[in-house]
C-alpha cells in the first residue's frame, strides 16, 4: 500500500490503491481471452503489458517463453503479481514496473515483439489519455512485433448506474467476479470500437498491418451470477520488419 500522503498528492494512485486494497484479489488470476488467442502462435520474444493488474497476463506470457515487463501504477497490484510469479519460478522472467500510464515517456530505443494493452480503461474523473498511451505503446513495437489493444465494446448489464451508491456496490462485485476485465470504469465513458482505436493511432499504412479488427463476443457470469455475452473490441496491429 503507497504512503497516505503519497497517494492524496496523485489521484490516480489513490484511486487503484483503494481499488486493490479493498480485497485480497481482485482479478481472477488467468489471462484475457483475447491475449490467448492472438499470441498463443506468436514466437516468444520481449513482451510489454500495459496495466498489468495482479499479473495474470504478464505470467501467462511468462509461462510460455516471454521475457515481460509488466507496467502498473498500484503499488498493492504489483506486490501481489511479484509475489505469484515468484510461487511459479517465474522471477527472472518478469520485470514489475510501478508506472503512471498516463505521464509515461517510454526510453529512446527500448522495443518489444509485443505490446499488450489489455481493458487499459479508466474512470472519466481521471482523465486518463488512452488513446496517447497507445501511440507512444505503438512506438515500442519493434520491426516485425506486433501491438494488441482489447476493450470493452460495451459495458456488462450488470454495471448499469442506478445512483452512486448502487453503481459502487456493482462495481466492486463486478471487479471481483470478472474473469478477465483488467480496469474499472463508468458508464458514461464512450467505447470506441476497433476501428476507431485504429483511427486514434494513426499509424502509418506503410509501416503497419492491420491483423484483426473486430468485435468479439465472450461469456461471462456477472456479480450475481447473471449470465451474459459481452462484446469487445479486438485490434491486433502488426508493425512491418526491416527488409
């Protein structure tokens, strides 16, 4: 847990300590559905993961050959994900880095084979500059790597906002039966699909592929067991090798 007055000072990081703070596990521990499918056939290389929560994405990665560097702003989240890579004899394979996305200036020359930015979501209050973050996200990617962003597409029914009260009872429910929804959000945040995270990024047609872009629907069982097929927003980009 970040020092009181550390946290008062930087919204942002009050606001997930508390998130994270307020249970022992939050996340279930396995990797996002989309992150499985699209780099399940990806030869293993370097691997950035963008919000990385407690780590289940970052140790998937990690498991199957990937050296990662898992990037996240709550100090409990990190502890938590240092500690499960560390029961796996995964330590030396993952990097935990505590960051704010949102100012993060990425070294001159550092790439990876693939950036993952999965559910990188925020709540409207913190301003949080997704669309910036993956641009300079994109500009990690090395020749021949590839950038994954997933979101949601639309939010579960089971997040709909009743009053204040009611929405931060859900939401704390939702974040601890989710199965792979990585940040929180609100219900008045826009969702932008695939295509306009494409649009967002700009990147040159010359010098990225577009592998997938679509929406994707999963299962899900809500906080009171509630069932339903949520969609979200795929993009898989692949940035092209040096002939």
């Amino acid at each position: 847990m970040t020092d009181s007055r550390t946290a008062a000072e930087h919204p942002p990081t009050a606001f997930w300590e508390e998130l994270y703070g307020a249970r022992d596990r939050i996340w279930s521990g396995r990797a996002n559905a989309a992150l499985i499918d699209e780099a399940g056939a990806l030869v293993p290389g370097r691997a950035l993961d963008l919000g990385s929560g407690e780590g289940g994405d970052s140790i998937w990665l990690a498991e199957r050959g990937w050296t990662v560097t898992g990037m996240e702003l709550s100090p409990t989240a990190l502890a938590r994900a240092s500690t499960e890579a560390a029961s796996r004899g995964l330590a030396d394979r993952i990097r935990w880095v505590q960051q704010d996305l949102a100012v993060w200036q990425p070294p001159a020359g550092e790439e990876y084979e693939l950036v993952s930015a999965c559910f990188l979501h925020a709540p409207a209050e913190l301003e949080f500059p997704r669309e910036e973050v993956l641009r300079r996200a994109a500009g990690t990617v090395a020749p021949g790597g590839h950038l994954l962003v997933v979101g949601h597409a639309e939010f579960p029914r089971w997040t709909e906002r009743r009053d204040e009260h009611d929405h931060e009872q859900e939401h704390d429910h939702e974040q601890n039966a989710s199965d792979d929804t990585r940040h929180a959000h609100h219900d008045d945040v826009e969702l932008p699909t695939a295509e306009q995270v494409a649009e967002f990024l700009a990147l040159p047609a010359s010098e990225w592929t577009t592998v997938v872009s679509e929406a994707r629907t999963r299962h899900a069982v809500g906080p009171d067991g509630q069932e339903a097929d949520l969609v979200d927003a795929v993009l898989l980009l692949r940035r092209s090798p040096v002939l």
